[in-house]
C-alpha cells in the first residue's frame, strides 16, 4: 500500500488520481473548473437537459455537450468509446418504441407500424440519455476522485454513502488490474482466445472451462486482496478520521463559469416551457 501524504494523516490510497493523465500537456480551462462550481454548474445543465420535452432543443443540447467536451482537451475517440454501451441500449429503446407507444401511426407494413408518439418518446429519451451520461463522464474525467467527493460532501452528501462509492471504485480497480495481469500470465504461457461472446461457436465453448476457472480465481484473489486492503486501511487510521478533506470554495473565474451554466439551464427550460 501506498505510503501515507506528507502531513495529511490520511493514506493516499485513499484518494484519488492528483495527477493529469497527460502531464506533459496543459490543464485545459475545464480541468481548472474548481470542483464544487463545477458540480453546480454541471448539475444545473443536467437538471435543464433533462426536462427538455422539445425535439428542436436536442441538436442545441448536444453542441452545449460538444462545446464543453472541445473545451476539456478529451480526446473525442474516448467520448464515442464510453458512449458505446449506453448507446446500445439506447438504439434497443429507440427500435422498440417507435412501434410500440403512440396512436398516430406514419407508416404501417402488415401488423408492424410506425407510430409519431414513440417516435418522439425514443429520440428525447436517447437524446436526452446520451447527453447527461457525456456531462457525467465529463465531470469523472476532469476531476480528481478525491476532489469531486469532497465537492460531493460540501453538497450534503452523507459520509457513508461517499465512503461505500470510494471503496467499490478502489475494489474494481484491483479486479480490472488483477483480471489484465492474468490475462498477460495466461498469454505468455500460451493460450490464446478462440472465440469471443460476440462470435459465439465451437472455439468460445473451448475456451469456456479456462475463462470459468479464471473467474472463479479472480473472485478469490480479489476477496483475500480485499481483506488485506482493508485491515491495511484500518491500521493506518480509517474510522478514527474523516475521510475527505473539506472542498475549496472556488476562485472568482470559477464561479462566473458556474454562473453561465446556470444561466443557460434556466434559458434552456424557459424556451423548453415556450415552443410547448
């Protein structure tokens, strides 16, 4: 386990990523948001996007999303990837309703027909979905872990629940890494994946006793790591201190940023309220 912050009494394992992804390159305008304006400001957007009940407002909604994802400095191919899982279960919703709600029916081909009301319900719910999972993602991967839940905490949130959200975080991140270096052994001893979940046949069901078996050995390793981690954790002070520092109020830039989302949200609803 990491050795304590100077000064800090806290553990650093207890907090989160301090450091850019890519230092070598300038913090850009939004990584500097301070957190607590920042989790104002992007919650007060999310609020607006979703009550947004008018067609004609989605494409402004998703170039405010391309605007604040130009102004992070994000590689937008990271954008399309994690957009990728919910956006599968946003086509399934957009494939079903159309068919499925509403009476006004625009095209008709046997018993299968097209109906405007789901029509409209799937393109809010997919428009509206997929823009406030890129805000989220946004806010995660501008903010230090440590910072955000300290921002989180300044807001109301209750110790325990930050508490629990941190230590799953720190747990998936031992799996995902005890799950690669498996992977790694597994291929350096020479097997190689047939099959995948995606081309299912003959070569996957090979595989299936291997990935069965690994599975059942990354549970174990990850619970006995668990253990360590947390008798670890309860020697170096956990329980006996807060766990989050207090949040930074914010610089005047930062607020004024705050305040121009806010401002935004509330035209947002006010031209939601009137084109309905």
């Amino acid at each position: 386990m990491a050795r304590d912050e100077a000064g800090s009494g806290i553990p650093c394992c207890w907090r989160g990523q301090q450091s850019h992804p890519h230092p070598s390159k300038p913090l850009s305008w939004l990584h500097r948001w301070q957190p607590l304006p920042k989790v104002l400001g992007l919650m007060a957007l999310m609020a607006a996007f979703a009550s947004v009940r008018c067609l004609a407002l989605l494409p402004l909604i998703w170039a405010l999303v391309a605007g604040l994802w130009s102004l992070s400095g994000l590689p937008w191919s990271l954008g399309l990837r994690r957009l990728a899982a919910p956006g599968l279960l946003v086509a399934g919703l957009m494939g079903i309703l159309p068919f499925w709600a509403g009476e006004t029916i625009l095209w008709r081909w046997g018993s299968l027909a097209l109906r405007w009301e789901g029509l409209q319900m799937a393109l809010r719910i997919g428009g509206r979905g997929l823009a406030l999972f890129a805000l989220t993602m946004l806010l995660l991967e501008t903010t230090p872990t440590s910072e955000l839940l300290a921002a989180l905490r300044a807001l109301g949130i209750p110790d325990l629940l930050l508490e629990l959200a941190w230590l799953t975080q720190r747990y998936l991140q031992e799996v995902a890494a005890q799950w690669q270096q498996m992977q790694r052994a597994a291929r350096l001893r020479g097997w190689r994946p047939r099959g995948s979940l995606w081309r299912p046949g003959p070569s996957l069901r090979q595989d299936l006793p291997f990935l069965a078996a690994s599975v059942g050995t990354l549970l174990v390793r990850s619970y006995e790591r668990s253990q360590r981690v947390y008798q670890a954790l309860r020697l170096r002070g956990y329980g006996r201190a807060p766990l989050f520092s207090t949040a930074a109020g914010g610089d005047p830039y930062s607020w004024a940023a705050t305040a121009l989302a806010v401002a935004t949200a509330l035209l947002l609803r006010n031209a939601d309220a009137a084109l309905n």
